[in-house]
C-alpha cells in the first residue's frame, strides 16, 4: 500500500488482500482522498458496501429565503401562528 507524488496529484496503488488479490490504481487531487479511498476499498472488501465516504459531500448553496419556504412547508404550517411567523 503507497501513496506516491505526481506532478499535480497523488497516486495510490494497492492490493487489498495481499498478493493474488486485485491491484487498484487512482489518482487523487489530495493525499487525505488517498487514504480515505484506501480506507474505504478496504472496508468495501470485507462488508461488501456501495458507499463513497472518501468524496466530500458538496456544500449546500440555497439561500435563506428558500430555507424558510422549505420548513414553512414541511413544519411551519403546523403551527397555531405559522403563516404570519415567517412572512417577509
């Protein structure tokens, strides 16, 4: 199991079960994704699971306004006063 240097990223090779395993290659923008990628074939091997837990989720763009739309409508109108709570 290595990590090595590119140019511009970094590259893992490894096996997951020693020699007559499978040999994965990848490139990766940071060195924390390589381990995390590693980390995460490893487990995948042994519990068989289909998640990507070493890419990092995107950061949630909306705005405010929307925010307060989104939970007016899924719990703002449970209440006595919901309607006239948020209103801008």
């Amino acid at each position: 199991m290595s990590t090595q240097t590119t140019l511009t990223d970094y590259e893992v090779r490894f096996r997951v079960a020693g020699r007559g395993s499978r040999c994965y290659h990848k490139t990766f923008p940071t060195k924390g994704e390589c381990e995390r990628f590693m980390r995460y074939t490893i487990a995948q091997h042994e519990t068989q699971s289909n998640e990507k837990p070493w890419l990092e989720k995107q950061k949630d763009n909306c705005k405010l306004s929307e925010l307060v739309e989104t939970w007016n409508k899924s719990y703002g109108h449970f209440l006595k006063d919901g309607k006239h709570c948020w209103q801008w």
